[in-house]
C-alpha cells in the first residue's frame, strides 16, 4: 500500500485542534511483520494527558526527511529492544527481525515503517528534537483500502483505537 495513503498532515481535534500533527496510521493486523513490531512496541508508552501514550526515544523514535517537496518519516527502533521483546512471540518474528534495513545514521537501530507525503509542512524545532509524530494504531477491519483519516479519528474517539506520541530526535548534519 502507498504509504502516503497512510500518512497525513492535520489537527486532532481530541487533543489540540489548534495545531498541525504529522499523524501515522497503524494496523495491528498488517500483513507487514515490521508495522506489528511497531505496534508491539507501543505497549513501552507512559499515558498522559486523555489516554496518549508516550514512548521514551530509546523504544521507538521517528525521523524526518525532507526531498523537494516529500516529507518522509521514519520510525526506527533500537535492534536489542526488539529482540528482548520479540523473545515470546513467533519465531516467524524473530526471523524477521534479521530482514529489517538498519537505519543509515545508527547501526544499532532498524528501520521499522517508512511513509512519506507531498507537503510544504516543516516541522518544529526545540531543544534538538524536531515535533513529535503522532501514531494511531488500531485492529479494525477497513475492507480493500486503506483507513480515512476522518474513520481514525473516529475510532480513537470511541476508544477503538490507540494514541501514541513519538520522539522525533533531530538528525545530524551530513
């Protein structure tokens, strides 16, 4: 599936309907092995305010890249974590772990999800971590297509479907 169909610039009304998130969706029954591992690491989150959940950048983090006119983000998870936790699910998982890319940046880190968007949004900058990425996971059957933004929404609301923000560290210069 084009991964743009999966990621959006937008308010979440629930949370701050005055500010622009990038905003992830993920599937917990993805046929994708790596978008499991990344749902799987959600269980790491802190809650905060109205049921987010938070995750320290040393469990999942995100990264942006930007090329032209293409916002890419990245969420990245470190190698051993993924190991410790996949040590009780299937070994189809643990295989799996071996085919993941590494991230270009940091040898002990994979790549877990790649999804990318035409965009002019920039993300903010603060204290060496550009704007967090939000992540809504959700197990919902949604037919042939990918989840509507509007349907997200919609599922977090009826509390079918998780909130999750991300660390986005900024990457260093080349």
């Amino acid at each position: 599936m084009d991964g743009s169909a999966r990621m959006w610039i937008s308010e979440i009304p629930a949370l701050d309907p005055d500010a622009r998130e990038v905003i992830l969706d993920l599937d917990q029954t993805s046929a994708d092995p790596a978008e499991r591992m990344a749902c799987m690491l959600l269980n790491r989150g802190h809650e905060g305010e109205a049921g987010v959940f938070h995750l320290l950048p040393e469990d999942l983090s995100a990264r942006y890249e930007r090329t032209g006119n293409r916002l890419t983000v990245s969420l990245l998870a470190r190698r051993d974590v993924l190991a410790q936790d996949l040590a009780s699910r299937p070994a189809a998982w643990r295989a799996h772990l071996d085919l993941l890319p590494r991230d270009p940046l940091h040898d002990g880190r994979v790549v877990l999800v790649r999804r990318e968007t035409v965009t002019d949004f920039v993300p903010a900058e603060r204290d060496g971590f550009q704007q967090p990425v939000v992540l809504i996971d959700h197990s919902v059957e949604h037919g042939d297509g990918p989840v509507a933004l509007t349907e997200l929404m919609s599922l977090f609301a009826r509390q079918e479907a998780g909130v999750a923000v991300v660390a986005a560290p900024k990457a260093p210069a080349a």
